[in-house]
C-alpha cells in the first residue's frame, strides 16, 4: 500500500523532523484532536480570529511600540 502524500505542516516547518512525523502519524489516524484534547485539557480564552488579533495587538502595544503594525493574525481550531 502507498502511503498518502501529506502537505507539509506550515506552522511546524522549524521544529525537528521526528516531531513532525509524530504530528503527521496523528493526523493520520485521526487521533490529533483527542490528543491536544488529553495534553491541554483547558481551552484558553481566544476563540477566534477577532480576539488573537485583539490580543496580537496589545503585546505588540506593549512590548513592540515601535514595530509595524500586524498586518494578519489566523486562529488555528483543532477541535468545536
């Protein structure tokens, strides 16, 4: 049997390549969710993109004042 050609996992491209294989194993046996779920059972407060950009916005208000302004923020849901 061929094993499926996966796309390359954008937001994991820096961590090591045995991570992302693990990653990749999750995803396909479909398995990704219930483990973030297990790992992290608190879901923090950001629930979408309006608050991570609201968010994005006043560490970068804090910290960054003298940086350009944040163009675009995206929220990444695993699970509803």
């Amino acid at each position: 049997m061929i094993a499926p050609t996966l796309a390359p996992l954008k937001y994991l491209q820096a961590y090591p390549p045995a991570l992302q294989e693990q990653v990749q194993q999750l995803i396909v046996q479909n398995r990704l969710e219930a483990y973030l779920k297990q790992r992290y059972p608190e879901r923090h407060a950001v629930q979408s993109d309006k608050a991570l950009y609201a968010y994005a916005l006043a560490l970068k208000q804090e910290h960054l004042r003298n940086a350009p302004s944040i163009d675009k923020v995206y929220l990444i849901t695993v699970w509803t």
